[in-house]
C-alpha cells in the first residue's frame, strides 16, 4: 500500500507541474562529465564510462538510472570532447526521462603547476509519461475494472515532451588537487506535459561545486609510498533542494575502498555510503551501497550502483589526471 501511495504522489508531483531534481549519482567520479562538462578529454586518453542506479530497492523499481558516456582529447582543438546518454525510469517504468548531452572543453595552462579547463554542454531532453498504467477514479468501474478515459489525462496532450538544455563549467587542477564549479540548466527549460501551458514547470538551475585531491601516504618516515588517499567533496544547490556530499577514497595495487556521507546543508543526513573497486591498467570496477539513514530508512530500503570504466590507450603515467585513479603495480620512491 506504502508503494502505491508513493507511485501516486510522484505522479500528483509531475502532473501537477511541481520543480524537480537532478539524479543524484554516488559515484559521481564514475561519469564526470554529468557533474561537471569540464571534465571532457580530462583522462589525456580516449575513455568509455558505463554506469546503473538502483535507488531504494524497498519500493520495487521506483528508480533505476542507466548512463554511458565517452569523452577523448583532441589536440587540434587545445581542448576535449565528449557526451553521455542517460535514461532514467521512475515508478516501474510509468516515467522516463531519456537525456543525450554533447561537451566541448577547452585547456589552458595558466601556470607551471595548474591546468584550467572550461567547458559548454549542449543537451537533448525527452521526458515520456506511460498513461496507460494509470487508473483514476473516474474510469475505474467497480464491476467492471478499468473503462474509457479519465478526464484526468483529457489535456494530456504530450506525454513525450522534448527539450534542449545547456550547461557550462570550469575546472582547475594541478597534479595533486582539483576543483570545479559547474551551472546546469543554464535556459531553465520547461518540461510541462501539457501544451501551451507556459513556463510553469521550469527545469531548475543546478549551481555545483567541487573540490578533490589525491595525496600520498609515506609510514614511518620511509621514502617508499604506502598508499594513496582521496578526500572529495561535493555540493549542490538546484531551487529548494541542497546537497551536500563528503568523503574519502584509499588505493593500494589496485584495490580502492572508500566511505562517504551525503546530506544536505542543514546536516539532515541522507545517507551512508560504501564504496569498493578494483583497478587495471585498461579499465576500473566501482561498486557502491548506500544505507539509508534519513526518515525513509524504514520503507525506502538501500541503493546499489555499479560502474565501469574502460581506458581504450594506455595512459601517460607521467600526466595529470583530475577525478582518475592509475593503476600501479608496486609503488615508486618518493
């Protein structure tokens, strides 16, 4: 019963032309370019990134989001391009949201340590409403089951409504440090269902800002690496919706392990996140859980998200690679 009502109040939310939020990835690291476009041809070589989200796995297929991107350097253009696919099926399938986005980022050294990259994203929205798995009360006949058309879907004219969206960044980075602002939505575009509605159901501005670094941890005074150590952090604001996501990466030969907190400014906790993978020189494995931890705990269930990133040259161990873990067989002197 918990399940329907939540099925019925995401509908109410979208048909009734609410503000709406971006997916929230738990491995943002895993396809860089949806937080922030400046990350295209960032990795030096040509990459392919395949991502899936299954969010709250208590309500039974409420969220399930798909991605691949691809990004590449191009040496002609002093920058890098790239773009990701995404298709997210909300309430078993009854909303989806299909989005393809194109990058283009240009490099600039701007000193002998740092690196900026600046980016502009154009993007192609569908949004599709499955009208045929809905019932309303006035097309439901007690004897019968379901009959004719509820006058609630009468000026449901586009339930495949189409858009374009842009979004822009920025990103500096030197060999051990990172950060980046990037504004999504830049036209706020609207994604109302019904035509000639107006702009009353605009696709919100979403304002990020991001910082990383990669350090390395030297025990007991010896000049040789023991391991790696990753702090992130990541915040977001889109309308009335804030998040505010922190936490912690360590790699050794190959093997990463991680835990972060997601939550938003007013320390109202979402979630609890853990992370592992496993690294080779071509490619990387991320497997992710996320425990929930705010008031839906009891109903929602936990997140699972699993990624997979595939390098398609063999990278230079000697260039910067913002958001990318290398793989190292036994670690060098210091």
């Amino acid at each position: 019963m918990f399940r329907n009502t939540f099925l019925f109040v995401l509908f109410a939310i979208y048909t009734n032309m609410a503000i709406s939020q971006d997916v929230s990835f738990s491995q943002f690291f895993a396809n860089p370019m949806y937080l922030n476009p400046a990350f295209a041809g960032s990795a030096g070589i040509p990459r392919i990134g395949l991502q899936y989200r299954n969010q709250w796995g208590g309500f039974e297929n409420a969220f399930a989001t798909y991605t691949a991107s691809f990004d590449i350097p191009v040496e002609k253009l002093q920058g890098g391009i790239g773009g990701y696919f995404m298709n997210d099926v909300q309430a078993d399938g009854i909303l989806q949201s299909m989005q393809l986005n194109l990058s283009y980022a240009v490099f600039l050294r701007v000193s002998e340590k740092f690196m900026l990259n600046g980016a502009f994203q154009a993007g192609y929205f569908q949004n599709s409403l499955n009208t045929s798995r809905l019932i309303f009360s006035d097309n439901l006949d007690p004897y019968n089951g379901n009959h004719g058309t509820s006058n609630e879907l009468a000026t449901l004219t586009d339930p495949n409504y189409r858009f374009f969206d842009f979004s822009t960044g920025l990103m500096m980075y030197s060999e051990r440090l990172f950060f980046g602002l990037a504004a999504h939505h830049l036209t706020e575009p609207n994604q109302s269902l019904y035509q000639g509605s107006g702009h009353v159901a605009p696709l919100e501005r979403k304002f990020t800002a991001h910082f990383g670094a990669k350090l390395p941890v030297y025990l007991y005074g010896h000049n040789r690496k023991k391991f790696d150590i990753s702090p992130q952090v990541v915040a977001q604001i889109q309308g009335i919706y804030q998040q505010f996501s922190y936490g912690l990466f360590a790699t050794k030969r190959g093997l990463i392990a991680g835990t972060w907190f997601r939550q938003n400014f007013g320390f109202r906790y979402d979630a609890m996140i853990l992370v592992a993978g496993f690294l080779k020189r071509s490619w990387q494995f991320y497997y992710s859980y996320d425990f929930t931890i705010s008031g839906l705990r009891g109903y929602a269930g936990n997140t699972h998200e699993v990624s997979m990133t595939f390098l398609l040259n063999k990278p230079d161990r000697n260039k910067i690679l913002p958001f990318f873990n290398q793989y190292e067989e036994e670690f060098g002197i210091r």
